[in-house]
C-alpha cells in the first residue's frame, strides 16, 4: 500500500500548509539566481515541516528538472565529480534548467566526511543551477562556512491547527470518518511533525474507515516508551551481563537518551548505597565516553556505552530486586535538547568572533551577554560589530534577543 504521506505529498506550492515567508523567499532565490552571489539555499527547520516538499513543488511550478543528490554521494571528491560534477556545470541548449538538492546535509557529519563538506563548498562555487540544501540543524559549527555561503530559509515548526489541516487532506480523500476532536488529538500528539501525523493516521485506519479517541493511545510515543521499560527492566532485574548486554538493542533511542532513563529510574529499583555508587558510576563513565565521541568522532566507542550502560549496571547489584517499579521517562531529555539548540547558537556565533579576537570560544561564551546588552542599547556599536566580524541576520537576530 502506498504511503499517505507520498499520497498526499504537496504537489504545487498552493498544497504547502504554512511556511508563506520560506516560500517567498525561495522563489526569489530562483529567480534572481545568477545575479546574485549566494549560489544556494539552505532550508532548515525541524522533521517533516515541509523542506524536501517545498523543493520538488518549487521544482515542479519553476519548470526546472530536479537533480537530487544524497549526502552519501559526498563522500569522497572523486564521487562527487562522476556523479554530480558533470551535470551542473553546463547547461545543454535543449534541456530544461536544473535545481539541485542536496537533501539532509545533516548525513555529511563525521571525520570521514570532512571532504565531503569540502566538496559540498565546491559544488556550490562551480554550479551554475541554484542549489537547495536541507538541514534540521544548521547551528553546528561545522556547518559555519557552508551558512555564510548559503541564503539561510528558516522553516517553522507546524503547529496543531496546521497539522490538522494536512490530515484533514487524508481524512477527505482515503474518505474516512474521524470525529473533528479526535483529529485534532492527533494532530497535538505528532510533536509538530506532519510526516509523524500522517503516518499515525494511516497505521490507525488501516483495514477500516474509522478511528476513535481510543484508539489514539497506544501510539507512537507509547510505543517507544513500552520499549524502553521493557530495556530497564532487562537491565535492572538481569544479574547475568550475558542477558543484560542486549537490552537496547531493540530500542529506537540513541544512547544518550537511554543513559538519561536508566539514570533517572536507577534510584528507584537499586536501595543499597553501595549499589548506587557502582551503578552511577558506570553511567559517568558512559557519560565520558560519549562526549568523547562527540569531541573526536570515536564511534567505537558505542560499545563501551552500551556495554557500561546494560551488562555494567546489572552486575552493579548483589541481587535482583522482586518488587515492581513503575519506570518513568525524564523530563530532563526534552528540556536538555532545548538548552542545546539554544546553546548551539550562541556557540557558533562565539566561534566565529573568537577566531577573529584571538580568544577560545569558550572565553567568547562567557562575554556573549555584554554582547546582547551592546546589541539592545546601542545600535551604532552594534552595526560596526555586525559589519566589522560579518555576522549573518540570524547571528544579529539571537544578539537581539
Ligand atoms: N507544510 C506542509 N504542508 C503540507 N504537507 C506537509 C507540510 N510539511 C510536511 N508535510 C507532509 O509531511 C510529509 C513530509 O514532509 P517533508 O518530507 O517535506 O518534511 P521535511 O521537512 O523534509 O522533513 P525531514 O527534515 O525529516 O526530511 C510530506 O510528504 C507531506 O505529506
Ligand atoms: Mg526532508
């Protein structure tokens, strides 16, 4: 069966639910291209709010045969030349223009695919087709060059109302009947995500014309946090590593993330001091060595987390304990993401004016608030700033706030 969210993929930028300034400012992008120096566009924004859509509908109204490229072909400059060099350099007399996507450019990430980037950069010198890149999360500073060099197109997280509209599509054409308040439920529950809600829409009709607000449960979320007690419970109540080794390999969260549940939980199912001490810390140490995967790019690594994080915490007890535990999720993985994307900003703009100072990034970080005083109270000063070290709208926008 073919998936509702190809099904009901927009089609013409008139399809597009909101997004109204992200498309106004690709068109311009397409058609001033050529006169204009940013030879690509960079769309990010948060899972299934419609970048990759907006490429193929623009595409398709601008008449322009699209070329997609993945970010696995960057993997080595050599591929990137046979595959894609050839056909953006020239245009044929005859043949329709071309747009270009380079869709998850996120993908690029690791040292293996330093040149990658590189030759990512380089297609973009060399095109002579405007460029669409997407991205969840342009902030990295990796990716620093690759923005100054890119026309930034911020995509807004969907909200209920719009998502409902885009399920309300589905609803109408698979001729469904879904109570209004029901949908709107599951509009709430897809995190902002449209491709999340569709795809719940279509696993919970399928083989029959109708859903209820009972059917709603059991979705998604629920699943993935079934799966994760299931883990812990393989963790905390296993005394054999053999067995506790395996926990998490059924489940769909990184990690760093399961890290943040055993933690949370851990006080709950271990009561001898001494259990505590050993457990928390093997947690520590699969703590270090995921940030030195971060910091260097060890994937090996993986192993050791995985190992501390099941085998490691189950020896960690003298015996299994016979009570139940309701195991709960943290709240501190969401707020922690926030703190990061908002950390993720501030560090890229603090990497930027270091470089520049002669100063770490971590002493830039520390003086970043002087900064966004500067930026509130004296616009003089901080125009010369803005030109003096180049800072793109978006850096200038952070300042401001
Ligand atoms: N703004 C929107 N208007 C209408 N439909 C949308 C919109 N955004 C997403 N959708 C629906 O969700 C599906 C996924 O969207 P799309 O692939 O464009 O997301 P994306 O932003 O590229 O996400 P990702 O970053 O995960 O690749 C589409 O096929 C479409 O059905
Ligand atoms: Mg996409």
């Amino acid at each position: 069966m073919e998936p509702f969210t190809r099904r009901y993929a927009p089609q013409k930028l008139s399809d597009i639910i909101g997004q109204d300034k992200a498309v106004r400012a690709l068109r311009q992008f397409i058609v001033n291209y050529g006169s204009q120096k940013k030879k690509a566009a960079l769309l990010y924004g948060p899972s299934g709010c419609g970048k990759t859509s907006i490429a193929y509908a623009l595409a398709r109204e601008s008449g322009l045969e699209i070329l997609e490229v993945n970010a696995s072909d960057f993997r080595n400059k050599e591929q990137v030349q046979k595959n894609i060099g050839a056909a953006v350099g020239q245009q044929s007399l005859f043949s329709k223009g071309k747009l270009i996507l380079v869709d998850e450019v996120d993908g690029l990430s690791g040292t293996k695919d330093r040149g990658g980037l590189q030759a990512l950069l380089k297609l973009m010198q060399n095109s002579t087709f405007p460029i669409l890149l997407t991205l969840t999360n342009p902030w990295d500073p990796k990716f620093a060059s690759l923005r100054t060099k890119s026309l930034m197109v911020a995509f807004d997280e969907l909200g209920p109302e719009q998502i409902f509209l885009i399920l309300s599509r589905a609803v109408k054409g698979e001729k469904l009947e879904v109570g209004e308040s029901v949908l709107k439920q599951l509009a709430r529950q897809c995190g902002g995500d449209a491709r999340a809600a569709i795809t719940d829409l279509q696993t919970l009709v399928s083989g029959k014309k109708t859903i209820d607000a009972h059917d709603l449960e059991g979705l998604g979320m629920r699943e993935k946090q079934q799966n994760m007690i299931q883990a812990l419970l393989k963790i905390f109540k296993a005394t054999d590593p053999k067995i506790a080794i395996t926990a998490l390999d059924d489940v769909e969260e990184d990690l760093d993330k399961s890290l943040l549940w055993i933690d949370e939980n851990l006080p709950s199912e271990y009561e001898k001091p001494e259990e505590l001490v050993r457990a928390y810390d093997k947690l520590s140490r699969a703590d270090m060595f995921s940030r030195r995967i971060r910091r260097w790019q060890h994937w090996r690594f993986m192993i050791y987390i995985n190992a501390l994080l099941t085998a490691g915490v189950a020896v960690s007890k003298d015996a299994k304990y016979k009570k139940v535990v309701m195991y709960k999720p943290t709240g501190r993985i969401l707020k922690m993401w926030w703190a990061k994307q908002k950390n993720m900003k501030k560090k890229a703009i603090a990497f930027k004016l270091a470089g520049k100072l002669h100063t770490s990034q971590r002493e830039m970080v520390k003086n970043m608030p002087y900064l966004q005083v500067i930026y509130k109270k004296d616009k003089d000063m901080a125009n010369s700033i803005t030109r003096e070290f180049q800072l793109e709208k978006e850096e200038v926008q952070w300042l401001r706030k």
